[in-house]
C-alpha cells in the first residue's frame, strides 16, 4: 500500500511538472478546472480568461493533447 501511494505521489508530480510546462493559456485553464479548491463554471472560467464560454471545450481538448505528449512515455 505504501508503494501504491507513493506511485500515486509520483505521477501526480510528473502531471504538475507537465502541466508547468504548457502555454500560459493552457496552464491557466487546466489549473482552473483541476487544481483550484473552489468549482469553477464554465462562466467563471470564460470571464477570468477573456474568453468565450464556448471555447472552453475545444481550448481543453487542445491543451489535454498537448500534455498527453508531453506525458507520452513518462507515466
């Protein structure tokens, strides 16, 4: 069990790592739907980004691709 939380511990050090790596935007983003404490909508997220509600979903998917290759071979 303690390896277990210690591979968990692990991978979520290497994500962060990751994720400190990507584009302003995409760090912004990501942190407000995953990290932060408080929920965030999508209405909050769009205000604080300046961006429109609609480009929350596709802007994520294109951030999540480019932390999957960022990833690719390190978890």
């Amino acid at each position: 069990l303690a390896y277990e939380q210690y591979a968990a511990d692990e991978r979520q050090v290497i994500v962060r790592n990751a994720v400190s790596t990507l584009p302003e935007r995409c760090r912004d983003l990501l942190t407000m739907l995953f990290y932060l404490n408080e929920e965030m909508t999508y209405q909050d997220i769009a205000e604080r980004m300046s961006i429109p509600v609609s480009s929350i979903g596709p802007t994520r998917a294109r951030c999540l691709e480019k932390l999957k290759k960022l990833l690719r071979g390190k978890l």
